[in-house]
C-alpha cells in the first residue's frame, strides 16, 4: 500500500513539472503584441501616462490582439525636472556612494522610483500598477539591464537566497555597458549569481510581472548571464516571457538563443528613418527561416504615432515616415512575424496611426502566417511570403524599395511558390 501512495506521489509531482514546464513553453505561442514606453517617454515615463496608454489600448486596441503594457529603461532613476536621460552615476567624493541613488531594497534589487511611480510607495514596488494593468484585461511587462547595480556592489548589499555572499562577490567589473553605466555584469561562475538572479525573478513574479525585456546583453552576447535570466524565470513559478535587447545578435548564435530566449533583436535601435526601414529587409532575411513559436526573430518597436516626446531621440514629433512608408513598415512587420510593440504615445494617435494597428486583416498575417521567407528582390522591388496556416494558399508583400514612387509589377507564376 506504501508503495502505490509513493508511486501516486511522484505521478502527481511529474504531472505538476510537466504542466509548469508545458506553460513555460507556450508563454508565447504567436508573436507578442503589445506597447512599449521608450520611443516616446525614453527614461522618463511616469504612472500616469503608463496608464493613459494602458486605457487606450484595453479600449481600442485589445479586441485586435495587442496585450503587453511594457515600461521600459530606468524605472528606478529618478528623472530630474525637463530631464529625457537617465545615464550618470557619479561617485560621491565623501564616502564612495553612488548619486544619484537609485530606488533599491536592502538585496540590491532595484525598484520603481516613486517620484515617478507614486503607487510604488511604501515598497509595494509595480505590484499596484500591474493589478491595474491586468484589470483591464491586460499584461504586464518591464525593462531591466543586465547585472547587478553598481551601487549594490559598493553597499555589498547581501544576496537574497545565498548564504554569506554579498553583490561584490559576484559582481565582474570588468564587464560594463557602455551607454548606461549603473550596472556591473554578473559572473555566473561564481557562487551568488545565480541566486541573485532567481531573487529578481522572484520579485517581479510577486509584481505580476508577464515580460521581462533584458537590454545590454546581446551585442555583445553574454550566453551565460541569458541562460541566467532563463533558469530564474524557470525558478519563479511565473509564466514570463523573456526579450533580449539590443541587436544586432549574432546570427551565429541562433541555436543557444532561441533555445534560451523568446525574442530577441536581430538589429541595433530602429527609428523613423527610411534607410533603416531598408537595412531592416536585409536583417530580416539574415534570421528567415528561424522563428516560430516561443522564439521571435525581433525587428524592434514600431515607429507609430507621436515619438520623443522626452527624448531619446530627436524632438517631439510624429513619426517621419510618410503614410506609404508607414503601410510598408506596418506590413512588413507583420508578414515577417515580428514582435509588434508601439512605440508612439496611444492617446495622441491620428486616424492613419489607429488604421494601421486595427486593421485585423494584416495583424492576421502576424499571429497565423508561417514560415515567412524572401523570394524576390530585383530592380527596386522585393517580394515576401508567408503560408497561410492549414492551408496551400499564401500572404504575399510586395515592397517598393526604391527612394522614389514606382510601379511594382510582378509575375506570379515566375515566383514558383510552394508549400514549405
């Protein structure tokens, strides 16, 4: 009798691993769509407009697919007054410390600055403001740098889950960023890293945290700090979707990222800027063949909408491309299958912006296409494809590429498709 209660036991812990692990794959099944703070609020968004495009979105937008409220770069700086970047940490002369301070917990986790975030007050961290997210039907998600901040390195603010191992301990200050200089890279050899990684996870787990977008980390690539973030989103007990940022990721290193990761950048930042709208084709058709479920070749936000409206780059301003360019950019997105964040202000859209991202026929193509692939490019015209799922029948893109208007005119017997 013993025997069978054990034997029951360890059916139903197999059962209990098999479906955590059946959740962690299918945490994204289609690519992510959703809207992401930094095109037009850089480092300096505040709760109220976190919000604001929040009820935008759940009103006019969630019927179509888009789901993801992403807040993106430097949550825990405190933007000064008329400030749009947060990237100076200065070392106070007195005592060595760090100014200015980042919000930060007595485990060097760092946390969301109330002047920015008041409903962070009294440590409750973005627990309040994912509840708000998620009451509107909504997910949750935030940017985080690779590391571990530097101001926890100097404060060797003790590891949560390790025993007697301090942030210094695992920092390698070798292994900085160059554009934001508030972190240290973790050394995943050594005793610590991987818990105070796990400790992160589970802090955004307690948040209601849905997707984490990891920046700093695959250009270069650091294949065991992504493993790192990957095992501790496995430890946390939360589905969580993870995006590696910046790009370009190197294309060598296909197989151990979409192993690891669910997106990822396949090129630097993109703005509203034609000739990156080109060199995007060409990215693209680098990383064709190697998306699907889970794992989601990333061509960067969306140049949609009102941008910079606090930096990061350029004036305020709506986007640059002309509404031909914004179809092009629109619909290459979606044919390509690529994550689609909106990078522009939701509640300033115009009636061109809102057109493009409702129309349910070409987000289509995005959540049910397969296998897109290049098979055309010739005298200013390229042609793309992708299969309509359970079916022999194809989306087909066909892409003006030149700096001028001009006739596309394409046989399509002489594409030859086939089912793939």
């Amino acid at each position: 009798m013993r025997f069978f209660k054990k034997l029951k036991y360890v059916f139903l812990l197999a059962l209990i691993c098999f479906a955590f692990h059946l959740s962690q794959a299918q945490v994204s099944p289609t690519p992510p769509m959703g809207w992401n703070s930094y095109n037009c609020f850089g480092s300096a968004v505040h709760e109220d407009e976190v919000k604001a495009n929040a009820d935008y979105l759940a009103k006019n937008l969630k019927q179509f697919g888009w789901q993801y409220i992403v807040i993106d770069f430097l949550w825990s700086y405190d933007n000064p007054p008329g400030s749009n970047l947060g990237n100076m940490l200065q070392k106070n002369l007195e005592d060595g410390s760090y100014i200015p301070w980042l919000a930060m917990d007595k485990w060097g986790r760092l946390l969301p600055q109330p002047n920015k975030f008041p409903s962070a007050f009294t440590g409750k961290g973005f627990k309040p403001l994912g509840d708000y997210i998620h009451t509107q039907g909504l997910k949750f998600g935030i940017h985080v740098m690779r590391g571990i901040p530097r101001q926890a390195v100097w404060a060797k603010s003790p590891v949560l889950g390790s025993s007697n191992i301090t942030a210094d301990m695992v920092a390698d200050t070798t292994s900085i960023c160059t554009w934001v200089n508030h972190m240290y890279g973790l050394n995943m050899s050594k005793p610590g890293a991987q818990e105070y990684l796990n400790s992160l996870l589970v802090l955004y787990a307690s948040w209601g945290v849905d997707y984490i977008k990891v920046d700093d980390i695959t250009h270069p690539y650091s294949p065991a700090e992504i493993e790192g973030y990957r095992k501790a989103i496995a430890n946390c007990g939360r589905a969580i979707v993870l995006s590696l940022s910046p790009g370009e990721t190197p294309i060598s290193q296909s197989e151990h990222v979409s192993r690891n990761a669910n997106l990822w950048r396949i090129a630097e930042d993109f703005w509203d800027n034609w000739q990156e709208l080109l060199k995007m084709f060409e990215y693209a058709k680098t990383w064709q063949g190697l998306g699907g479920p889970d794992k989601w070749p990333d061509c960067d936000m969306m140049q949609i909408g009102k941008l910079s409206k606090r930096g990061p780059v350029g004036y305020e301003r709506y986007s640059k491309f002309s509404d031909d360019e914004l179809y092009t950019h629109m619909n290459f997105w979606c044919l390509y299958r690529s994550p689609l964040m909106l990078g522009g202000n939701l509640p300033e859209n115009r009636e061109i912006d809102q057109k493009l991202v409702s129309n349910d026929e070409v987000i289509a193509v995005n959540q049910q296409g397969r296998s897109p692939r290049q098979l055309y490019k010739r005298e200013g015209s390229m042609v793309w494809v992708s299969q309509v799922q359970n079916s022999k029948d194809f989306y087909v893109g066909l892409f003006n590429i030149r700096d001028s208007v001009h006739d596309v005119s394409i046989n399509f017997a002489a594409l030859n498709l086939k089912e793939k």
